[in-house]
C-alpha cells in the first residue's frame, strides 16, 4: 500500500439516470492523502532468536512447482480486514481510521527450518468436527511432499497426550485416506491442559513445529504454550488451526466443517418436516448445535425453507403471552396444520429451570454446562398443548442430529478448505512464523495472531439484514414485549 491518493472515479451520468448532488460532492471529496493500513505484529522465531540460519525455500527444487515471479510471498502483501466504507460515516474524510491488516497467508521465498531436522508434532482438542481428519492428512502430506519433512508425529488423546502418551509417527501412506473419514483419527479430549508438562514434552521430544487444531478454549491453550516457548526461548514454532463446527471463532470469514453441519443439519428438518406434516397438529422440533453462536440454525433454515421458527442464542424468546413462542405455533397449526421449530443448543438457557448445583457445573474445558433446550422445549409444547386443547390430537417428533452431524466426513468444499488452511499453516511455519492462527479474511488467507483469535468471537448480529431474511422466510415473531 502506498501513499498515493484513492479515489473512487464518478460514474457516467445522464439526465435520466443523474446522482444526487450530495452524493456527487459526497464521492468527490473521498481521497484520502495517506491510507496507510495498522499491521497486526505477527511474532517471528528471530525475534527472540538470534543468528538463527535461513534456507532457500525447498520448492525452488520441487518438482512440481516452478516459482515465477509473484509465486514466494512478500512481508509488504498484506490481507484487509474491513473492506466495506459507508461513505455517509466517513465524510467529510478528513481524518479516516486506518484499516486493520494481516500478513497474507503463502509461500516465503526464504525459510528459517532445515527440513531434514525438523521434529513437527499435530494435536486436535475439543469435540469433533467434520474435517478434522482432512487437516491432518493434509498437513503430513504437505510437509511430506512439499517440504521433505519426514519426521512427523501425531500427539493422541489431545493436550494431555503431550505428556501421558507416546506420539505416533505419520507418513503419507498411514493417512492416504484419512480425509473420507469422520472424527480424528488421533483422538481428542477435552480438559488435561497443564502447561509445564506439555512445554516440557514438547522441548524433551525434540518437536521443534507444533500444529494445534481446535476450538477457543484450546486456541487459549495455544497462547499460553507459545507464550512459555517464548520464555525459554526454545526454537520452536506454534501455529493454530481453529477448529469450531459451530462457526463462532471471530475474524476468520468462517470454521471448517461448518458448510457440512449446516448440509447434514438440512437433512435432519427435511426428516422433522416431513414427521410433522404426516400428524395432525404435527410439530418437528430439531436441535442444532450453537452454544453461543446460532450460525447453523440460520443458515440451515434459509437453506432449507421448511422452518416456522429459529430459535438462536443471540435473540431472546418467550413461551407464554402475546406475541411467544405458543401463540405462534397455535396460529401456524391452524393455518398449515403442522410447523417446525429449529433452535440451537444454547437458546433458552435462562428459561429451564437449574438447581442450585445445576447452576455451578462446568464441563472439562470450563464452559458451563448446558440443559437440553430440545427436551425441555418439547416438554413444555407438550405441557401447553394439553393446558389449552385438552383431548385434542398433538404430536411432537423431537430429532437431535448432533452427534451424527459433528462425527461425519467433510464434504467437497470443507475438504478443499482444509486443504488450503493446513497448506498454508506449514508454509507460514516454514517461514519463522510463530503464535499465529490461519484462515480466510474476505476470501484471502492471512496469519493472525493466536491471541486475537482465542478472544474473538463470531456472533449472529440479529440487527443485520440476514436476520431480517430469516424472520421474512419463517414470518416468526420477533419476542419483544409490548
């Protein structure tokens, strides 16, 4: 980026077709004298590594790549976070913020690892996800094949394995198949973190690369890791590959495996609808994952167009009363005589009932543990159902997908982009880079730093027009109460 002005040309007007002269003068004045994008520091091993070697990057010599000019990446190319400019905000553009930006994702044409002494270890924490197996077949043939890296180890059982267990050793041949498979292969836990331990295991087995793959709480665990490398100043690489089926970790355009939930996800309210609209006063109720996020329940409904009501975490609802939940549902079943309901797992949570230990739980990651709003939600359909139309015929068919969806294989395009994420983790690695996360921003892939990453989040903004798209496709109300 230079710092020549930008400026937007005006388009061919007509006396038919003329713009309004606000907005002329508006596109007129928008140039900006020095836009000169705010870099996010991305931690390299020589930053606190001294006289450490370079290498010429092996692919000069591979025989499958012939690097041309533009092929390696430069330190000056760089990925925009924000792309969109509301001209009305930004005028009169005396003094605009400057954009936020992110090394671009690729190749360097230098390298700060000697394939042949290169120890890389992989690990996947936290619940399934479609595509888990696909990152970690791609990253042993990536190393493989375009690095000669042949000292690769799978950590078992996730960050616990580091130091409980014995790695296993990869090769292309061991995971030549591992992508059409659902789970992970190397197994996962939750929980199990303990920071000297892993730093130790990781600095007494020589892994001098480490490929994390998981959600935000393991992301946390991979601040902290590279945090204590830093400490004792080990010559150890950290990189992060985010992991979340729910499609909540922030700044990323979106999770792998999350195009797959929401495929699988359309299956599971094809199957409600079809069970509801088959029984009189018919309700299919599916449950989705979200625990904070409702990014699959949405996208699945407006995929699928067989939803009366989404139900997300984002967007408060109510039961009883005008305008809730029950006299929506009883104006749909006269009208259509059946309805379903989609909600994600962590809607609703401040209407259940907790009891006081209930209250207190926490999983092994320590995220509170959820009730089953799928339960509940069908109990109390039941309960006023029988309260407002005693005798009446009523049925609700309750289907939770949820398990099925995580455990399955990814589909074409969550495989080609898994591809891509653990391709570009290794060429990032390669180059020095450390404490970093991979992923797409608006269709580029950029290192980010790990600890953004672990503290962003990605939430439904019900303010938006995709919101606005869902409530005009299912016509639900809006639950706020006059």
């Amino acid at each position: 980026m230079t710092d020549s002005h930008l400026k937007i040309p005006l388009p061919n007007t007509t006396s038919r077709g003329r713009q309004p002269e606000k907005l002329n003068q508006l596109i007129e004045s928008l140039s900006f004298p020095s836009l000169n994008p705010q870099l996010q520091k991305l931690s390299h091993l020589s930053g606190y590594l001294q006289n450490l070697p370079t290498f010429t990057n092996p692919l000069d010599h591979n025989q499958y790549y012939h690097p041309i000019d533009g092929f390696y990446i430069s330190s000056s190319d760089v990925v925009l976070r924000q792309i969109l400019l509301n001209l009305s905000d930004t005028f009169p553009l005396s003094s605009p913020p400057p954009p936020v930006a992110y090394h671009r994702a690729g190749p360097r044409k230098h390298v700060f690892f000697d394939p042949s002494t290169v120890r890389a270890a992989i690990v996947t924490c936290g619940g399934l996800c479609p595509g888990l197996n696909t990152v970690i077949r791609e990253l042993v043939v990536g190393l493989w094949d375009l690095y000669g890296v042949r000292q690769i180890f799978g950590v078992m059982a996730g960050y616990r394995g580091f130091y409980s267990m014995e790695p296993i050793r990869l090769h292309p041949k061991l995971v030549h198949d591992w992508h059409m498979r659902g789970g992970t292969i190397l197994e996962t836990s939750r929980g199990g973190f303990d920071l000297h331990k892993i730093v130790d295991a990781i600095e007494s087995r020589r892994f001098n690369q480490v490929y994390i793959i998981g959600g935000d709480g393991t992301m946390r665990g991979a601040v902290a890791i590279f945090d204590e490398i830093c400490h004792r100043k080990l010559n150890v690489a950290v990189v992060g590959i985010p992991k979340t089926v729910d499609n909540d970790v922030g700044i990323i355009d979106r999770s792998f495996g999350f195009q797959t939930a929401v495929e699988m996800a359309q299956q599971a309210i094809h199957a409600a609808h079809v069970e509801a609209e088959s029984a009189v006063n018919g309700i299919g109720l599916v449950k989705l994952m979200g625990r904070s996020t409702g990014h699959i329940v949405l996208h699945a409904t407006l995929s699928s167009r067989d939803v009366d009501c989404c139900l997300i975490p984002e967007n408060d609802f109510y039961l009883e009363e005008k305008g809730g939940l029950f006299e929506f549902l009883e104006q749909r079943l006269k009208e259509n005589g059946h309805a379903v309901v989609v909600v994600a797992e962590g809607a609703g949570q401040d209407l259940i009932p907790r009891t006081a230990s209930q209250k207190e739980e926490k999983d092994e990651s320590g995220n509170p543990v959820f009730l089953d709003v799928g339960v509940w939600l069908k109990s109390e359909l039941k309960r006023w159902w029988d309260r407002d139309h005693p005798g009446e015929l009523f049925t609700v068919k309750y289907i939770d997908p949820t398990y099925m969806i995580r455990a399955v294989p990814a589909n074409a395009t969550d495989n080609l982009y898994c591809t891509l994420l653990a391709h570009s983790a290794i060429h990032g690695v390669m180059a020095g880079y450390t404490g970093f996360v991979t992923g797409p921003i608006n269709g580029i892939y950029a290192y980010i730093p790990v600890t953004e990453v672990a503290n962003a989040k990605n939430v439904v903004d019900i303010k938006d027009n995709k919101w606005a798209w869902v409530r005009s496709v299912t016509n639900q109300p809006n639950f706020v109460k006059s």
